[in-house]
C-alpha cells in the first residue's frame, strides 16, 4: 500500500521545486551531444550530477566508451523503492543541426516558456525533472523509507544492427537498461519520462523488423531483361505488401487504436556500377505489434504473406524472408497500485485525471516490466509550441518549461507516496 502523506509535507516538498535549477540543468545536458554510441561525455556529466544531488553515483561501462549513469539515493528502510529511467542518447544526431535551434545540441531558452534543443524533447528534460524533483525532496528535510534511483541509460533510441551497418551509433533497442537492471539498477517501481505530454501509458506496442530478399539475375545491361531484374521485380512484393497492410492493422485493433506497418528501407543495386543489374533487392519493413502479440507472430504472418505473393507470381521464386528485430510490447493492467498511484497524484497536483492509452512506439519498459519492475511512461514533453501534442519535424526539438515543473510537482508526491516517509 501506498502512504499517505500530510498536504503540508507535501506543500513543503514541492515548494522547494527550483525552476533555475530545472531549466539550467535541461540547458545544460542539452549542449552535450550524444547521439546512439557516443554517450560517453553525457554519461559523465550525469553522473556528476547524480552525485552532487546527494545520490550514491556510478558509471557503469558498457562498451566502446559508452556508459550508464546510475545513482542511488538509500532511504531509512521499509518502504518501495522508486527508479526513474531514462536514456542518454538522442534521436538524431549533430549532422541535423542544420534544420535549426530544435535539432542543434544547444539549449535554446525562447519567451521564458520553452527549450529548444537536440534532445531536450526525447529526453534530457525528463533527466531534468528527475534530479530536480528528488533535490526537492532532500531540500525539504524529508527522509524517506524507501530508495531512490536514477538510471540514465545508453543505447535506448530504436536502432538495430544489420548488414554492413554493424557499428556503435546502430546499437539501440534497451542495451543500456538490459545492463543496468542486470547489474544493480533495480527498484520495486519504474517511471520511464518519455515525451507523453502528461500521459499515463502503461502499455506500448512491440516491433517486428523483417527484411524481404527478392532474387535478381546479376548481368551488364547489355544483356539484361527487365523482367529478371530485382528491383522491377519487387515492385510486385510492394503492391502486395500494400494490399497487406490495412488488413492486418484490421485483424490488430482494439477499438479505435491500430498498429502501424512502415516499409522503412528499399537496398539494391549499386549506384557505382550502373552497367550491371542487382542480384537481389531488399525490403525492410517494421511490423508494429500490440502489446499482447509475439513478434513472432508478426514475422510468421510476414512469411505467410510472402509465401501467397510468390505462388500468385512465380518469378518471385526464391524470395526470403529474414527476422531482423524481434522487440515485444508490454503493458500492466490499469488498475495496478502503481498506475493509481500516479493517476491519483496527478489529479491532485494539477487538477484534474490524466489522459491514458497506448503508444505505437516502442521503449525500455518492455525490458522493465520483463525483469517484474513495472513500469509506465509519463513525461512531460510532447506539447508542440505552434498547438498539438507530439513531435514536429518542423520546429524540431522543444519543451515547455511549465509542463516540466508540473510534473515535477507529479513526481514528488509519487516519490512521498510510494517510497513513504521515514519518522
């Protein structure tokens, strides 16, 4: 059970809230660049401030100067432990500056309301609101029962080795939080402050990466035939794939809500050499899954789909079909005391309930839940500046300021409630 906690403790944690500190700190992590396998410099910083919040700090290496932050504040004992997680990585690199202050790695502070900056919308400001709401907490003379943890983790962004691309900067998918919970970073709770916009998400879908080889006849043009060629061929495998898609977000809905089917990658060819003809072509898709499914099913139905395109159109012989990402969703029930409590300290610190549903994206809560830590996504990121929530390729990267102290004003109490308060 959660505990109660007096409205003038609470008044007393949140009043030590420092915005200066909440949004020097967003600036700040914000100007250190850290794309996927180059968190190295992010990760010292973390820990640094890890440490000068008061928490036991370590970094914990991973590999190829990569590393996760973790820190842990002990409590008194006999109370839950609470991790905040999130990761270190952006989701685009330092070669898209050129599109503007929302994707350069420089904190950008505009009207004294919004951030703008390469990574403060996914998700250093949620790092932000970590160590500011866990300072608060300190700052307020309050002694907890239970711990705190804060996992700043590399490696979260949604990327995969394959083929030739085999480096670092493509190794993705929970690396560091796979680490982390295997090695000390783990708590009776998890709040993951991805970019929700206030959100509780307490489910995500999985993702099914495949890769489709169509077979080509390798030959100088001279002799070619265009109905031999690879890339004329599979643009038969993309009608079908086409066809195939609407019914199988049809037979994935619940209610309202569907999956997505994204051809991600076309490979074929090569653009130096155009006098020969492609011995094969590739086509890439990801198959996203409800929280419920096995990507396995998804591949299989992939393989079934393919198998019925080669039988109606026999030059297609020989195509195959390759697993290349196999990431389950995850979910836990509504009514879990986590999700209550977290709903519950929303409404009072901001007024009114929660929106709640179900992303299409994918994050590190599968591999939470999956080690029995039970996890949601709350953050405050996600409201768009020129109106709407989600992200705009547009305006790039940016975070309110005033979103971020209400949920950190959420965090705090969440922190009193389920890590309880010592005597």
């Amino acid at each position: 059970m959660t505990q109660n906690v007096s409205p003038d403790l609470l008044a007393k944690a949140t009043e030590h809230i420092d915005r200066d500190r909440l949004v020097q700190l967003t600036v700040d992590l914000t100007n250190i660049p850290s794309p996927t396998g180059y968190e190295g410099d992010m990760a010292r910083a973390v820990h640094e401030v890890l440490g000068s919040a008061g928490l036991d700090a370590v970094l914990q290496p991973i590999g190829d100067e990569r590393y996760n932050a973790v820190g842990r504040l002990q409590g008194a004992g006999g109370g839950k432990s609470l991790m905040f997680n999130g990761h270190l990585d952006t989701s685009f690199g330092p070669e898209q500056a050129h599109r503007g202050i929302g994707y350069e790695c420089k904190g950008t502070i505009i009207d004294d309301e919004w951030i703008y900056g390469m990574g403060t919308f996914n998700m250093k400001s949620a790092m932000a609101t970590y160590v500011t709401a866990v300072e608060a907490v300190r700052k307020a003379g309050i002694r907890l029962k239970g711990d705190i943890v804060i996992a700043g983790v590399a490696g979260e962004i949604e990327k995969s080795p394959v083929g030739e691309y085999d480096h670092r900067q493509y190794q993705g998918y929970g690396v560091g939080t796979k680490y982390a919970i295997t090695h000390g970073a783990v708590a009776d709770y998890c709040i993951l402050g991805e970019p929700t916009n206030m959100s509780l998400i307490p489910r995500h879908c999985g993702s099914t990466w495949v890769k489709i080889t169509v077979p080509g006849h390798l030959i100088h043009t001279a002799w070619s035939d265009v109905e031999k060629n690879a890339i004329n061929k599979s643009r038969v495998m993309l009608d079908a794939i086409h066809d195939w898609i609407p019914q199988y977000l049809e037979r994935n809905s619940i209610g309202d809500f569907q999956p997505r089917v994204n051809v991600s990658a076309i490979e074929g060819g090569w653009p130096w050499r155009g006098a020969r003809t492609p011995d094969n072509c590739n086509i890439y898709m990801d198959v996203r899954t409800l929280p419920d499914v096995r990507p396995l099913d998804a591949y299989n139905e992939v393989r079934e789909m393919v198998a019925d395109t080669v039988r109606a159109n026999p030059q297609l012989e020989g195509t195959k079909v390759d697993l290349i990402v196999s990431a389950p969703g995850t979910s836990i029930p509504d009514d879990h005391e986590f999700v209550e409590t977290l709903r519950s300290a929303h409404t009072n610190q901001l007024g009114e309930a929660p929106a709640e549903g179900i992303e299409i994206w994918s994050s590190d809560a599968v591999h939470m839940n999956r080690y029995h830590i039970p996890t949601v996504n709350y953050g405050s990121a996600g409201r768009i500046r020129s109106g709407g929530g989600g992200f705009s390729t547009h305006q790039g990267e940016h975070v309110h300021i005033g979103d971020m102290e209400d949920i950190t004003k959420v965090y705090v109490e969440s922190i009193l409630r389920l890590c309880g308060v010592a005597d």
